[in-house]
C-alpha cells in the first residue's frame, strides 16, 4: 500500500513510517522537515513532499497514487482563528485532497485533549468538551472527519474514503532511529537535569496518566490501517496508570546518594485516579498495553542525553 503520511518526521509519525515499512508499505512523508531523520532520506520505499499543512496544492499532488492518509500533523496558533486557519481548515482541505485522490482510507490523529474535562467513564463514546484550544481544534478535526459521510453535489458524489479516528494519549520514547527525535514535553529532562545538578523535582500529588510507548502507538496505527473499519474512533492509551512519582523514584536511581528530592504539591487530586476505558482497542484489535516494561528504558535515555 502507498501511505501519504503527515509530520512522518515527527515524534509519533517517524514510528508509523517505521512501522508501515515494516510491514512492506511505501510511504509519502509531507514535512517542513525532509531533513529531520537523516535515516528515512536512504530508504528506497520513501519519498518526500516538503511542504507545510497549509500548501494545499503541494499535497494534493503528493496524494496522487496512494491508498490511504494518515495525518499526524499538527498546525499551531495562538487564537482561536489562527488554529482553525493552520490546523482545522487544513484537516478539512486534506480530507477532500484524499478522497480526491482515491485514497481508500483516511486516519486522523486526534487527542484526548478532544474529550477535555475528566469524567468517572472516558471512552469513545463520551462527548468532547474541551478545555483549551488544542483540545477544541482537535474535537473540530472530529467532526469533520466523520461528518463527510455521503454525497455532496457533483464534487463529491459518493464518500468512499473510510475514515477513522486515533486519539492519543501521552506518548514517549526513544527516537525510532538513533538520529530520530524523542517526545516534545520536556518533563522527563527536566527530571533528570534536577537530579544531575542535585535540585529537587517539583510534581504534582497524585500526578500520571496512562503512558503509552510510541511503539505501541504505532501498534494501533497499523492494526487500523489494515483493517476495513469506518468512522471509528479509538483511544491511543495504555491499560496501566503511572504516576510522575514512580517515573521520578527511577530518576533518582540512577544517580545513587543523590541531595536530589521529591517534591509533591497538593492540590486535592485523589488518590484513586479516573481512567480512560481502552476496552475498545483491546476488544477489535487484541491490543492492551502496559508501558512500564519501556520507561526505565527511557529514563536512562534521558538521563544521558542532559
């Protein structure tokens, strides 16, 4: 299959493309940064469209020939109409551009950031309200994508571009090849630069999440793309909550007799945490993940990297 790929040199999307020629795939990586991952430039079944979200002509052309989309990208702004301008509306002019195209199948990346306000039950089916920006432009990506459902004048005739949904959680790594890149959030150098210099790490009681491994992720990706699902959505998360306590304790180990300290600030969080139900990915695809079996990997990354 010929896979168009959005921000394939990024953190999330440079494991998809590792993932997809893996499994045989040829990919299309559109970036503003073909030179990012110097490792995927020497590979035969990849090529490039240097482009930002926002050139629609240039990836209108980089669709022709493929089989299916999968936008991870991202286009920030700092108001309300500057991330519909870089990022909705370029979500929107994509999903045309596919089905267009002939794409055959069409994956979103959302987020969790969609869903927003923490309820007792987070799953698929729960309403979006958002908190933030990123969150509303993310559940604005949503709908549109599942809204584009059937036939719309002489354009569009008929919708057969299948189109799902993946809503990630917090996700972390390695880079997927030595000279790849590692998450954006810099909690975890931030970690280990305090414990190298002897400062305290400051974190939040009863702080975590349900971590996922990028690897993992990218499980999800491909599990999705070879299937024949339609507006779906799934959530990208792991079974297993961790807190950033338990990620500091293996912070601090690595550096034995260290003035280092954990700070916690209170701020009434319980000690039961409410969880998203990942039942989902599990049932349809077998996928259950626990990311506790890569984190010290990643800590010690981290910690030789500051």
């Amino acid at each position: 299959m010929r896979v168009f790929v959005t921000g394939g040199t990024g953190f999330i999307g440079h494991y998809v493309v590792k993932a997809l020629l893996e499994k045989g795939h040829e990919v299309v990586i559109a970036t503003r940064h073909p030179n990012k991952v110097p490792t995927l430039k020497s590979m035969p079944n990849v090529t490039f469209v240097e482009c930002a979200l926002t050139d629609f002509e240039l990836m209108a052309e980089g669709l022709q020939g493929c089989e299916a989309c999968i936008h991870i990208a991202l286009g920030w702004g700092e108001t309300p109409t500057a991330m519909m301008m870089n990022d909705t509306r370029a979500t929107v002019n994509l999903l045309e551009s596919a089905a267009r195209a002939g794409c055959q199948k069409f994956i979103y990346t959302s987020s969790t950031a969609a869903m927003g306000r923490m309820r007792p039950v987070m799953r698929e089916v729960t309403s979006n309200l958002p908190m933030d920006l990123y969150g509303a432009t993310k559940a604005a990506g949503e709908a549109f994508v599942l809204g584009f459902t059937h036939g719309y004048g002489t354009q569009f005739p008929e919708v057969k571009m299948k189109r799902n949904i993946i809503r990630p959680g917090y996700t972390f790594g390695n880079p997927a090849w030595p000279d790849g890149c590692s998450q954006p959030d810099r909690r975890f150098f931030d970690m280990a630069r305090a414990v190298k210099e002897n400062r305290d790490i400051n974190i939040i009681k009863n702080d975590g999440t349900q971590f996922i491994h990028a690897s993992q992720q990218a499980k999800l990706y491909m599990n999705l793309i070879e299937s024949d699902k339609n507006e779906e959505i799934f959530l990208g998360l792991g079974e297993v909550w961790m807190s950033w306590k338990e990620i500091a304790e293996m912070m601090l180990s690595l550096k034995p007799g260290t003035k280092s300290r954990i700070v916690e600030t209170d701020l009434g969080w319980g000690d039961d945490p409410m969880l998203f139900d990942v039942s989902k990915i599990k049932d349809q695809f077998g996928l259950a993940f626990d990311a506790h079996e890569f984190m010290m990997d990643h800590v010690k990354w981290t910690f030789d990297q500051v």
